[in-house]
C-alpha cells in the first residue's frame, strides 16, 4: 500500500474514532450530527475543528465555578433578600423557575433608562465613572483599544488614582486584537485586570468554545448597566454599514443593580480566586418601581436558564411577542414555541440585520428565517447599520434585554446574561423602541430573492443549516 493510501485509511480510523467520541458524548442530536458531518466529510479539518472546538470539557473544568455560584448567591441573599414583594400572578412561574434553579432573585428597580445608541451610553457611563466614590466593576467581552477604549480607560486610571477600586474582566478570545500595551498600561495604574478563561497553548482546545459574552457594569453598587453594547469605537462611528452598530444597553439605579453585582462577582472569583462579599458591593433594595432578575446562563449550568425564560414567555403570550436579535439560528424549542403561538394567533414580529457581519450565519439563519415567514411570523431585516440589539418585549407586560442571541451559542455555550423586567411601563418603552428599530426595516416578504432564491441557493442554504448548532 502507498503512503497516500496508508494516511488516507489513518485519517478515516481517527475520523471514525472522533465520530464516536461526538456520538458517546450525549449531547444534542442537532449538534451530534453536524460534527458527524463535518467529521465523516472533511475527517483532517473535521477532527481538528472537533478537538479545538467541539470537545466537552465542562463539567470537569467548572465544577468548582458551579459550586461557588451557590455558595455566594445565598450569602448575598442573607442581606439583600426582600421578604415582601409581591409578584406579577401572569410570569410568577418565570420568575420562580429563575429563583430556585439559579437563585437569580427578584429586585424592585428605583430608575430605568433604556440606550438605543452609542452617543446615550458613552456619556452617561462616563459621568457615572467620574461621579464613582468606592467601586467599578467591568465585565465585557469586548473592550477595544480604540479612540473610545482609550477614552474609557483613561477616566478609569483617573478613579483608581483617587483610591477608588476598579476591577475588569474582558473575555481573551473577544479582545485577541487588543495588544498587551493597553493591559499593561491599565493594570500598571493600579486597576485589577484579569482575562476570562485565557487561551493558549496547550490548554486552547478546553477553552477557545467557551466565552464569556456577557456586558456588565457596576458602580458604587447602585448604578448598573447592562444589554449588548461592547466597549467600542463602532456604536458612535463607522464608515459603513457594517461598522456602525446599533445597539441597546439598560442603565438601572437601584436595587436591580443587585443581581448584576452578583453576577460580577461570581465571575471575578472564577478569574481571580478572590471572594468578594462585603456588605458595601450591595444596595438597599426599594420598595417602589419596576421588578426585574438578572438571570445568568453558561456551559456550567444544568439547564439552560435564559433559554428556558424565553420559552415561558413565548408560550404565555397571548397578544404579541417582538425579538430583536442580530443571529437567528434558533434552537429546535424556541423554533417551535415561536411557530406555535403564530399559528395560536400571536402577533410574532422578528428583526434581524438585513447585511450581517458573519456570513457563515448569514447563509445558515436564511432558511430559519423563510421557515419561520412561512409559520406567520412577520420578518423584517434592518438597514443603515448592523442591528445587534438584543431584546424580546411581550404583551406590554414583560420585557428583557442582554446579551443572549436567539441562536446555539448563546443558549449552549456562552457564558450570558440578561434582565428580565416585570413592569407595563417599561414593556411598552421596549416596544416603542422595537416599532421604531421597524421603520428603517424592510419586509422579508418584498426580497424575492430571500423569500424564493434559486435552486442552488436554497441547497447552499439548507446546507448550512446543517451546521447551525456549531456556529
């Protein structure tokens, strides 16, 4: 036998094994057989891109992360925990689901201010970091060096200098580009720096897959922000449509802020091994405003607890349900649970970016979307900008917003967070700010290219639907 023959049937043996290996993992069937495929079709890039990326490791790299999550959440309950608020009966399961399977619990927010742009967050995150007396803390997946990144920087090495502590996590897959300089810089001022689940050599393969994807800021442990804005020189300015990114970001001011601390805190121990569980990181929670969770979900949970919410949601609604997301490549549930309550009757509206910035994702989400515009549900792709928003609004009755996509890799592989809000008020802010996001939108239904693609168009589609959980 040749040497071409020999490394053609060693390439098969290690593909079968690799397929084996897929199949004895139990995971989701989806995404069994998507590495399946790629594994049997391209066996060299297949069981490189399945060792790189596809091989679980979780629950023996986070067992530790898992049991101090439970472990800080309920010391933090013992002061913060309100005996007396009462819970809306329509989402009260919702609620309870997030309390008792990730003691995510329920605060009365004194202030809401929903961001729709750059131009709104930047300035007001700035003049709450200069007005900051005792803390900040910062979890963001992406934190460039840019004009912007520097500008930010800059007004926190201003705070340390004054003694006031500052604390960053940036996720090291999300901020590659950025160069050592700019960290070195920050943490030669005093600021304690730390990468979320750095990636090198040779323990690259257990952790390239899992990022922590969550925007996250706190200061003084009563102002907060939280939603899908990175730290970016993009969600103020861009040359094209593809560089100017529109986005919503949440500034809440009051005990609400609570939740986002906790879940800070819990990640800044998994990065630094520091438990940080003094009384002044916490605020007095209010008695008056509007009730929301921040619910946190990960490749460390036994249920996929954002996902699972949206779920409740969907199948409660009773009038309509808006999304916003920038990848649409749903999971098989939230597919159907969407298609169900269309055909129940629901007014089931989803935007998505007409041009995305992947597109991989952009061929493999064209089917979803046709599947869903069949089912009723009424699509329109945004123009100007690239959407990256991330809400869903139901029922002028409960809103969220995060980081969280409707796709694969939020629900099952990153780490994510978002704010569920329990108030009309806010509902119908949310709602006007999806219905506005609308107008610069155009139907899916008017593409015909879209809705009716060619033969081979809608095979090159459906193929990379295949892959979808991978992406």
């Amino acid at each position: 036998m040749s040497v071409l023959g020999i490394l053609y049937w060693l390439s098969r043996i290690i593909a079968i094994g690799a397929i084996i290996h897929v199949v004895l993992d139990n995971r989701q069937p989806a995404k069994t057989m998507a590495w399946a495929l790629v594994i049997y079709f391209l066996p060299i890039f297949g069981v490189i891109a399945y060792i790189f990326f596809g091989v679980n490791r979780r629950k023996e790299r986070f067992i530790s992360r898992r049991s101090m999550d439970m472990l800080t959440k309920r010391s933090m309950l013992e002061f913060v925990e309100q005996r007396h608020t009462e819970l809306p009966a329509t989402y009260e399961s919702t609620i309870n689901l997030f309390s008792r399977q990730s003691y995510s619990m329920p605060f009365i927010n004194q202030r809401t201010d929903i961001l729709t742009s750059g131009y709104e967050f930047f300035p007001m995150l700035l003049h709450d970091i200069a007005a900051a007396k005792s803390h900040i803390h910062i979890d963001m997946y992406i934190f460039e060096a840019d004009a912007l990144g520097l500008l930010i920087s800059d007004a926190l090495i201003a705070k340390a200098r004054q003694g006031v502590e500052v604390r960053i996590i940036y996720d090291d897959v999300g901020c590659w580009k950025v160069k050592k300089r700019f960290w070195e810089r920050i943490r030669d001022e005093g600021i304690d720096l730390e990468p979320f689940l750095r990636v090198r050599f040779p323990r690259f393969t257990s952790r390239v897959n899992y990022r922590n994807h969550r925007k996250i800021i706190v200061i003084d442990g009563n102002v907060g922000y939280i939603g899908g804005m990175n730290i970016a020189l993009r969600y103020v300015k861009g040359k094209g449509k593809q560089d100017s990114w529109r986005d919503t970001m949440l500034r809440i001011v009051g005990g609400a802020v609570n939740g986002l601390q906790q879940t800070f805190l819990l990640d800044w121990y998994f990065v630094d091994r520091t438990l940080l569980s003094d009384r002044k990181y916490y605020t007095k929670p209010t008695s008056e405003g509007a009730l929301m969770q921040t619910v946190t979900s990960g490749p460390v949970g036994k249920y996929p607890e954002i996902m699972q919410g949206y779920l409740s949601i969907i199948m409660s609604a009773r009038r309509y349900i808006y999304f916003e997301t920038p990848y649409f490549l749903p999971p098989d549930a939230v597919l159907l649970a969407m298609k169900t309550a269309a055909a129940s009757g629901v007014d089931v509206r989803l935007l998505v970016p007409r041009d995305n910035d992947a597109y991989l994702v952009d061929w493999a989400s064209r089917s979803f979307l046709r599947e869903v515009s069949e089912a009723g549900i009424r699509v329109s792709l945004y123009e100007g900008a690239f959407l990256h928003s991330k809400l869903m609004v139901c029922d002028d009755a409960v809103s969220t917003c995060g980081s969280t996509n409707l796709d694969f890799r939020s629900f099952d592989n990153n780490f994510e967070a978002n704010i569920f809000i329990y108030d009309e008020d806010l509902a119908r802010q949310m709602c006007a700010v999806f219905l506005e996001d609308e107008k610069h939108a155009v139907p899916l239904t008017s593409l015909p290219d879209r809705v009716s693609p060619s033969f081979l168009q809608r095979v090159w589609d459906s193929l990379m639907r295949l892959f979808s959980p991978l992406l």
